[in-house]
C-alpha cells in the first residue's frame, strides 16, 4: 500500500495497487449502465414518435373525411340527394371524382393507411361516412368518424 501526503500533513491512502491508479479508462459495470441509459432513451423516442405518427393519420383522416362531407354537402345541394350506391373502393369514387372537384380542389378517396374512404347511403338526405382506420378490419371497429 501507497501513502501519499498532501501540502496540509494529512494521510490518504491509496488501496486500489500500483497497476489500478496507471489505468484511465472507463469499468465494464460503467459502459453498461451508459448504453442501457441510452437504450431506454431510444425507446422512449421512438414510443413519442410512434403516437405522434399516429395521430398525424389520424388528424389526416379526419380532415379528409371532412372534405369529402363538404363535396357531399355540395352534391346534395347541386342535385337534391346525396349519392344513392354505397362506395367502398376507390374506383367506386372516383365515379365521383369529376363532380366533386367542381366543388372542392382536392378530393382523396384512400385514407393514410391505403384503404378506401367508406361511404353508405340512408336514404335520399343521410349517409354515413368512415374510414376502417389502420387496421383495415371491420371486426375491430378501428373507424374514424
């Protein structure tokens, strides 16, 4: 064991040996706790950034679907009734497509996951208008009204 002494005549000792106090890096137990730090860090990030991807589709979607309501509305007031056929794919729009963009400067008719805009008739002056949502699947009643 070392002794060393300072300007003030106090002892310290040095108990870790001669080869441990040459040595300047870092332990093995110190590298791992800094990557697991940065590992959970990570996956927070990407859990944020995941939720905020999926309300930005989801606020995409809401605003589509309100476009196509405004070109309905406009449909309706132009020809007294709303669309009569029910539309579940995007050619069944796009049958439409020439008539709303009389009424609005862009109509999309897939919503952000790739699925066709729902549309179904009531009657001459009601509808219901959905979009399945990320999943696709009418069995989990993902829709977005």
């Amino acid at each position: 064991m070392k002794v060393f002494e300072t300007k003030m005549n106090e002892t310290f000792v040095d108990s870790r040996g001669r080869a441990a106090r040459r040595r300047s890096g870092f332990t093995i137990v110190e590298l791992l706790t800094v990557i697991l730090l940065m590992a959970i860090l990570g996956a927070i990030v990407l859990g944020i950034a995941g939720y905020a991807g999926r309300r930005a589709s989801d606020a995409e979607a809401r605003a589509d679907l309100q476009l196509l309501r405004n070109a309905l509305t406009e449909y309706r007031v132009h020809f007294g009734l709303y669309p009569q056929q029910d539309i579940t794919t995007v050619e069944g729009w796009e049958s439409f497509e020439e008539v709303f963009l009389n009424y609005v400067d862009e109509v999309k008719f897939e919503d952000p996951w790739g699925n066709a805009y729902q549309y179904h008739t009531r009657g001459r002056l009601s509808y219901d208008l959905w979009s399945w949502g990320p999943t696709g699947d009418e069995e989990e009643y993902d829709i977005i009204r």
